[in-house]
C-alpha cells in the first residue's frame, strides 16, 4: 500500500473515492471539500442534506458519478457531534469509512485534512495509515480473497501550508503499526495445523534476515538443561515440539538495559486433561495471540529501526491431552526453583509465561511486559473493549496505558495485592496454578505470575477479550501491537 501528500485544486484529482466528513448538522466538514462541492454546483451538500445519511459518527453514503469533478466516487463520512469531535471519534470515522469500501473496486482513495488540525494533523494521518492497512487484510493463505483490495493508494490532500516532513514521518510510524498488525493478525487466523511452534520460530527466523535481529530458538533439551519444567509440563501431550524463540534488537546504546517483551504463545489449547467444551474450541487456535502480537511488534521495530534495545521471548507449545499428558494434581519444579501444584491443565498459559518470565532475568531488564490470552475472567470483567493491565509497579502500568490511550488500543489498570495473592495457596506445593475459586480469576492469574518477576519491572496485559472477535466478524485484531508499539516508541523518542 503506497500513501501521498498533495494540495491544490480536489475537484480536478483523479481518484476512485474522496472522503467527504459530515457533520450531524450535515454541514461539510473540511474547507476543501466544501469547495469539491462548490465545483460540484452543491450535489455533494444537498445529498447529505436529503436525509439519506444521519451525520452520526460512523454512518456512510457512498455517491457515484457527481458532475464536475474527477473522482470517481465520493463517501459521505459521518462525524457526529461537532463540539464532541476528537481523536478517537476521528479514528471511528475513518475505519468506519474504510469498512465501506469492502466488496468495491475502489483501490485508490483520497481524503482531506485541514490545516486547522493543527499539531494534531500528524497523528491524524498516522492514524488513518493505520486504518487503511487494517481493511486492506484479507486472510488468503487457506481460501481465495473474499472480496477485493481496498485503498491500494491512498492520498492525504491537504488544505494549506503543512509541515512535508512531520506527516511523512507519521505515515512512515503508521505503516510500521499496521504492518505488524497485518502480522499478528495473519498468524492469530492461520488454522492451527499451520501456525505450529515450529511456523512461529520460522516467523522469528524471516524477521530476524529481514531486520537483522539477532535469533536464538531453544529446543526440547535445551529447555530440559535449563529446568524449564512448568513450561515443558504443558506439551507433554502433544507431538508438536515445543520451541522458545528469542529475538534481539540492539538499536540502543550499547550496554543499555533493554525492553523485554514476552508473548504467549499456546499455538491450540484443548485445555488438556482439564478439556474445554467443544463449542467454540476451533478459537482456541487464538490462544497464541501474545506471541503473535509481540512478534508484530517486533516487526514494528525493524521497520522503524527503534533507536532501543528491544529482546522478544516467545514459549510457545500446544496444550493437548494424551497418555503422557500432565495432570491434575502433579507437581512441577519451575526454573526458577519453586514449585507448582497443577490443579487444571486449562491453566496453562501461566505455567509457560513463569519460565519465559524467569529466563527474562539474564537480560537484566529496564521492563518487561507480557502479552497473553490469559484468562476468560478478564473477558468478564472488562468485555471486549479494553485489555487488563498488571503491574507490580503502577508508573509503568500507567505508562501502558497511555500508550493504550494514545493508539486508540484502550486498557485499564487492574489491582493487584496481598489479599489477592493470598488466595494461591497449595499443600503441596510453593504455589498453585489456580486459586481457590473464580473470584477475581485475572487478578490471581496475574498474582501466580508476579512470583516470578521479584526482580524487576514488570507489566502483564491480559488480552483474552480484545485479541481476537467471534462471530460473523471472526478473526484476530492485531492488538495489543499499536498499544506496545507507541509504549516502544515513547522509550525510544521517536
């Protein structure tokens, strides 16, 4: 996908699709299309006016052929209230707009941006790259494309005078994050036949020739010398080979401490001997969605050559059930040395991430942040909205999310205390799996994995609501990757 900047006449610009933002008044948006409609002798404005789209934020009327101007098309786009009007509600317009154009032939499309957006207009664009590349996906690598390419071209006329530079970095920042959506999201909808252990360290090796990230993956053995057993316990079943893939990005100073992320990376949970229902269990294949969004934004990384140092761990296995599988009740001894009572195989997620957690230590961390479908208690407590975050220190769970905020990939912070830990209690082990009961499930998921990060900073983001939608529209989001993405680059300045 190829994005522009141009100015001058809109009227006489060759184009599929123009945008044209409506407000709930149905008054014309930008000063530029007001006189795209001026050209078109008020066809533009009098359509809005007849009632056929709201102006409410979202709503689309798509017009073909009006008189007097090049483009081929014109989407009315509707913006809502004027005075509410923001970033976010930008960023709702926008995908809104490029979800209209599915099932088209549009593939080049230009939209306005006036200059009274002032300091905001780079992260305006930023954002729309973003959005032009998300409904541009289309899952192909099992069945023929659906539906035609969107917004092969995409062109941002602008209205006056503007900083050249400042919006061809943002469109250079928007094209990292959505290709490292395009990424997770790919990976997350590969059947699980295809996206094996084995396809995510391969993942790993592309991207390590294609941004020279330095690349370590560890076998079975290597894992067995390094005691990684609560790991190892949860492939006993399965006779795809478990793998622990890292990646290195040494764009920092040398000898400066790095970001460690680390994803979860269960390529099919049936939840073990502990089976799950087999409704729905086919999205079960999304239980590695941390891996994939932590290898996005390792992509993200590469293309924008992050002035940080940046190392990615991915424990990554199936969660099966068979004669050799693990237990309910067996014990297992960590490789950080405590040990672990498994009460439910379908906890499985907390004893892979315990051992990746600990193997994080040998990096000597400034952060590390987890990335994991954890639990379906989080998907409860804040729907499929908002990703939980849990921090044992609150400036860099706060840090998160603003991130959070600022990419539009939303999350909030959880608790996280003694009174919570003190429900993991088990007589024959340091620790438990799970807790006594489901009350405040994420939280306790969070507690179990804190044991193992006593020494450093650490943040968990349990995205089992937002990783991935179910129904008609089922498929992987690419998030959390523009939250991490715009947490990396806040560290990096850029």
């Amino acid at each position: 996908m190829e994005f522009s900047i141009k100015a001058g006449d809109l009227s006489t610009h060759k184009t599929d699709c123009v945008f044209v933002g409506i407000w709930e008044t149905k008054k014309i948006a930008a000063a530029a299309a007001l006189a795209l409609d001026k050209a078109a002798k008020g066809a533009i404005s009098a359509a809005a006016a007849n009632g056929d789209i709201s102006g409410k934020l979202g709503s689309t009327m798509m017009l073909h052929g009006v008189a007097g101007i090049a483009a081929k098309r014109v989407l009315l786009v509707g913006l809502g209230d004027e005075k509410k009007y923001d970033a976010h509600t930008f960023c709702k317009a926008i995908v809104s707009a490029f979800k209209a154009l599915k099932g088209t032939a549009v593939t080049d499309v230009t939209l306005t941006l006036s200059t009274k957006y002032g300091k905001d207009m780079p992260h305006k664009v930023e954002q729309t790259v973003i959005a032009a590349i998300d409904a541009a996906y289309r899952y192909t690598a099992t069945k023929k494309a659906d539906s035609k390419a969107v917004g092969k071209l995409v062109t941002f006329h602008v209205d006056g005078k503007v900083d050249d530079k400042a919006l061809k970095e943002a469109i250079r920042k928007g094209q990292a994050i959505g290709e490292g959506m395009q990424l997770t999201k790919h990976l997350g909808d590969l059947p699980p036949n295809i996206a094996t252990p084995t396809h995510l360290a391969e993942t790993a090796k592309k991207l390590a020739k294609d941004y020279k990230f330095k690349l370590t993956i560890l076998e079975k053995k290597d894992m067995q010398k390094l005691g990684m057993n609560t790991l190892l316990s949860v492939s006993k079943g399965s006779v795809e080979p478990p793998k622990f893939i890292v990646l290195e990005h040494n764009g920092g100073k040398k000898g400066a401490k790095p970001v460690v992320l680390v994803g979860k990376g269960v390529t099919f949970d049936t939840g073990g001997i502990s089976i799950k229902p087999s409704a729905e269990m086919d999205e079960m294949k999304y239980d590695m969605c941390g891996a994939g969004s932590v290898l996005g934004a390792m992509k993200m990384v590469g293309m924008m050559k992050l002035p940080l140092n940046v190392v990615m761990l991915v424990p990554t296995c199936e969660n099966m059930p068979g004669g050799n599988a693990t237990r309910p009740g067996d014990v297992v001894t960590s490789m950080s040395g405590q040990t672990v009572e498994i009460l439910n195989t379908d906890a499985e997620g907390r004893l892979i991430l315990c051992d990746a957690l600990t193997y994080a230590e040998r990096f000597k961390p400034e952060v590390v942040v987890d990335a994991a479908t954890l639990t379906g208690a989080m998907v409860i407590s804040l729907g499929h909205h908002t990703t939980g975050v849990f921090s044992n220190d609150d400036t860099l769970g706060w840090e998160l999310i603003q991130a959070g905020s600022a990419s539009h990939d939303r999350a909030w912070l959880l608790p996280m205390g003694q009174e919570y830990d003190d429900m993991l209690k088990s007589n024959f082990a340091d620790i438990p799996n799970i807790s006594g009961g489901r009350a405040g499930g994420a939280i306790t998921a969070a507690c179990f994995l804190a044991r193992f990060t006593k020494s450093y900073k650490w943040a968990h983001l349990d995205i089992a609501g937002t990783a991935w939608k179910s129904g008609a529209d089922k498929g992987a989001t690419g998030r959390p990757v523009p939250l991490l993405s715009k947490f990396l680059m806040k560290r990096a300045g850029v």
